[in-house]
C-alpha cells in the first residue's frame, strides 16, 4: 500500500471514532508486517482529529527534485564540449 492509502484508511477509522490502539490493531491484523507503526497511526489520528483533511504529503522547502534526461545530458555535454573550462556553477547557471 501507499502511504496515502494508509493515511485514508486511518482518516476513515477517525471518522468512525476508532482510537489510535483500536485502528493500529486493526490495521496490523489485515496488514501483518506492512502496517504502519503505532506512533506513526497515532500522529495521523492527531492530524485528523485536529481537522486535517488530506491524506497527501505537505510541500516542503529544500531541494527541488532533479531530472536527469537524456536531452539534458545532450545540453550540458554540448555546453561543456564548446567551453571545456567552464565550472560546474557556470553549467548549471546556463
């Protein structure tokens, strides 16, 4: 399972009225080893009991994710092939 569909399953016990102990039991016994653990069910029951709706990761700051493909390998390759004495600062800025 995703996290995602965890975090539904957890939000419609909550919804139910189920505690954090009654659905992590719950969960382990459909989910055996694949459940989440029970500090992790107990913050999502937080989250949602306190009015959280999404089962969806929040954004966060920090590094974007990269992308590595094979038309930017051709970009950076031909860059670096007509100025070999360019830094790895002065690739990414162009």
């Amino acid at each position: 399972m995703e996290k995602t569909e965890y975090r539904a399953v957890i939000k419609f016990f909550v919804l139910e009225g189920l505690s954090a102990t009654e659905i992590h039991t719950k969960m382990v016994k459909v989910l055996k080893e694949s459940a989440p653990s029970f500090p992790t069910v107990h913050r999502w029951v937080l989250d949602f009991k306190r009015g959280r709706t999404s089962v969806e990761d929040e954004p966060r700051s920090g590094r974007p994710k990269s992308a590595t493909t094979p038309e930017i390998i051709e970009q950076v390759y031909d860059i670096v092939c007509k100025d070999p004495s360019l830094t790895k600062r002065e690739i990414a800025d162009t």
